[in-house]
C-alpha cells in the first residue's frame, strides 16, 4: 500500500503542474488627490478599534472565560 501512495500521488498532482495560469496585467496610477493627515488617521484609528480592540478584550478577560460557573 505505501509503495503505491507516491504513484498515486504523482498522478493526481501531474494535471495540476501542465496548467497555465494567466497572469494579470495591473498597472497602477498614482492617486488622483493626496491623503491628510486626518484621513489616515481616522484609518488607522478605525483598523485598531475594530480589529485590535475586540481581541484586547478577550485577552484581558482570558481568566474570566476559563472559570466554569
């Protein structure tokens, strides 16, 4: 049975390496007006609030959640 597991996965594995794939043109232009200051720190501010925030609170309440009551 092992000796056939490299046989086999080479036949399911050859297909995949003959595809082409397609590669995407992008090309990028320079921003048509700047950014403030304020503008990237309302940003910024925003990402930490809600990425950062609700992960802050369940480390700091980490030994509330572990307690069976």
């Amino acid at each position: 049975m092992s000796s056939l597991t490299p046989l086999l996965l080479r036949s399911l594995t050859g297909p995949a390496r003959r595809l082409m794939v397609p590669r995407a043109q992008v090309h990028s232009k320079p921003p048509r007006e700047q950014l403030g200051v304020l503008d990237i720190t309302i940003g910024l501010t925003s990402c930490f609030v809600c990425c950062l925030l609700p992960a802050g609170w369940v480390l700091s309440h980490l030994e509330s959640y572990k307690k069976r009551e």
